[in-house]
C-alpha cells in the first residue's frame, strides 16, 4: 500500500454496458457504451469524479446509420 495520502484517495472506475432493444420496436437500437474515469475522495462523504464516456449506436426511433458520442464529465458530489 503507497504511504502517498493523495494516491490512498484515489479511486479508478470503469463501466461497460450493451444494449439491443427488441426487433421491431418503435425505439428499436443496438448501443454500446464504455466508461472509465477517476475518483478523488476528498473526505468519507464528498469526492470529485472525472470520466470519459463514449457511445457507439445504431437506429433508435427512426434513424438509420450509426452515431458515435463522446464526453468528459466533471462532478462533485456530496453525501448527507
């Protein structure tokens, strides 16, 4: 374990997800959507996130072809 404080709150996170709706539905669309990010816990209850998403989809109410998102997000949240 690092003596480092800084490193001893760092947290890394990552999140996969796959989606396909069922054929022939009105909001019929096949995703796929991966996630990493870093979280910095500045007390037990408050901590700042950072992370990456990106989006890779095909159809979804009526549209053809595919689309690709991408985004960095900045949050600060805090627990009561």
């Amino acid at each position: 374990m690092s003596d480092s404080d800084f490193l001893k709150k760092l947290e890394f996170v990552g999140r996969y997800s796959n989606f396909n709706a069922p054929e022939g539905a009105e909001w019929e669309e096949q995703s796929t959507q991966l996630a990493l990010g870093i979280n910095y816990w500045l007390s037990w209850r408050s901590v700042f996130k950072m992370s990456y998403q990106t989006t890779d989809k095909e159809g979804g109410h009526g549209n053809v072809g595919k689309t690709k998102t991408e985004g960095l997000f900045l949050h600060w949240a805090i627990g009561f």
